[in-house]
C-alpha cells in the first residue's frame, strides 16, 4: 500500500532492502539511498508525513487490543556497529508515537542471573504485548554476533543459537507479532568521522567509550559474523532488511517505511463501541 507518505519512493522500500538468497553484506553501498527519489532537504516533509501515519497506526492497534482475541503487535529489532544511528531512529521514527504504546528493551552484558538460563531467557521478558510496538536496541543477535567475535561461546553452541533464534521468532509471529529486523549498515569511515566527532565535542564525550575502538578493530570479523546471521535467520516469517545508513535521513525514512507496511500488513481497525452510541448522546446531552 502506498501511502501519502510514501509517495515519494521510486520502489518497494521492503524489496529493495529486503536480505534475501545469495545477499552479500560487502555488496552494500552505505552512502545509498535505495528507493528514494528526492534529496536530504525534501526528506523532512515525507518524515513528518510518515510520523503521522505512524502515530495513527499506532492508536488503532493499541485501541484494537483492548478487543478480545486480537493479540497484534510490532516487534523493531535494531543491530549495528556503535555511531550507526539506532539512537536516532528510536528519537525520529518511533518517538513519534505515543509513548504509552511502546515498549523499548536494550540489552548489554548479561548478569550473572541472566547467565544461568536460556539465552533467550531474558529476551522473551521483553516480548511487546497486544497493541504495542515494541523495539529491541540490540537484541538476542548480540549471543552470535559479540558471541562468535569475542568467541564468548563455543562454536556448535552459536550454530544452535541460529536454530533457536528462527523458532523463537516463529513462535511470535504464530502469535499475531510482527517482527521488523533491521541492521543500519555505515562504512569503516563514516564510522571512524561519527567516533571523531564524539572526542571533538564536549557535549558528545558521554557518547564515547573507549571499548569502541577496541570493537572497531574487528570490523572484518563483525562483518563475517552479520553475514552469517543473515543466512541462517533471515526467513519468510521473519527476514532482514539492511539499511544503508550513512546518510541518517535516509536510514530513518528507510525504518520508518518498515514499520508502515508492517502496520499496514495488520491493518489495525478502530473498535466497536462496547455502548449504545446515541443513548449515551442523549444521557451526555441531558446533563
């Protein structure tokens, strides 16, 4: 469905970016914008179009779940190197919803009680309910991404993570979830400018971490690891999409697109009134 704010793409943005057989990570041109016709200073208009559509769609599957039976919600999952604009997205494209129907989990280290169970454990906590979006900054990816660079886990370990993963993810979409995975792809140097900019800046220096280079020399290996995981866990149910993200305009636009059509596949309708609509007309009116 192409909707007003859509308009302005010049294709399929769920096609275009969609990981499908034979993708190749290193064929990925992060300065391009797939899709979209229009430059930098016209992406605000199509933006604010979009944080529209999405703020309604976002009432009616909330509304929508306070129906009985009607278990449909959105699950973002957001992975990247450090600087690639997943803080941005969170701000730009699902900020502009009402907060009371969303649900955002990051998730860093494990603690020790996390570590006595599942690594799917502490994911399914945080599993969105009927009605809401939900979003994942970082996600159950981080135990064969970090845990296959970092050699956190041993090999046949991750390789049954993959298969655990593609059920779990299956299971939430047998429930009505519906998951939008998506990795905000940026150069090497983009990334080194972005980490640059944090030193230079006083304002920025919260931002940093020393720990970002120590990663940042695994590029090849955090690259090797994403290629994996788009081949073993982008499915039917539940595929990947790579968002080119040098340019943030364009990355946001690009989410903000997924998220739509994923609302738009629902299709979230207003519910019925549980009340007679004109005699609470004529009580209201009495008063």
């Amino acid at each position: 469905m192409t909707s007003k704010s859509q308009k302005h793409w010049t294709g399929d943005v769920s096609s275009l970016l969609r990981v499908n057989s034979g993708f190749r990570l290193d064929r990925v041109d992060a300065e391009a914008t797939p899709g979209y016709g229009r430059r930098k200073r016209d992406s605000i208009e199509d933006l604010v179009d979009g944080a529209d559509e999405l703020s309604e769609l976002q009432e009616r599957l909330f509304s929508a779940s306070r129906a009985p039976g009607t278990d449909a919600a959105v699950l973002l999952v957001l992975q990247a190197m450090d600087t690639a604009g997943k803080g941005g997205i969170i701000r730009h494209v699902v900020g502009s919803v009402d907060p009371q129907g969303v649900s955002l989990a990051a998730f860093k280290k494990p603690t020790p009680e996390e570590l006595e169970h599942d690594f799917l454990w502490r994911i399914r906590a945080q599993v969105p309910g009927p009605g809401m979006i939900g979003v994942f900054d970082r996600s159950h990816y981080e135990d064969v991404l970090i845990g296959r660079v970092r050699e956190l886990a041993p090999a046949d370990e991750i390789e049954r993570r993959y298969g655990a993963i593609n059920g779990f993810e299956s299971e939430l979409v047998g429930r009505g979830i519906r998951i939008v995975k998506v990795m905000l792809h940026i150069s090497p140097r983009e990334q080194r400018d972005r980490l640059m900019e944090r030193l230079d800046r006083a304002d920025k220096h919260w931002k940093y971490n020393p720990s970002d280079v120590d990663e940042r020399m695994l590029w090849p290996k955090y690259m090797a690891a994403y290629q994996t995981v788009f081949e073993r866990t982008s499915t039917a149910a539940a595929p990947w999409y790579v968002v080119p993200a040098n340019r943030k305009w364009y990355a946001r636009l690009a989410v903000q697109s997924l998220m739509l059509d994923a609302l738009h596949d629902i299709g979230p309708r207003w519910p019925a009134a549980g009340f007679d609509v004109e005699v609470e007309k004529e009580r209201l009116r009495a008063t």
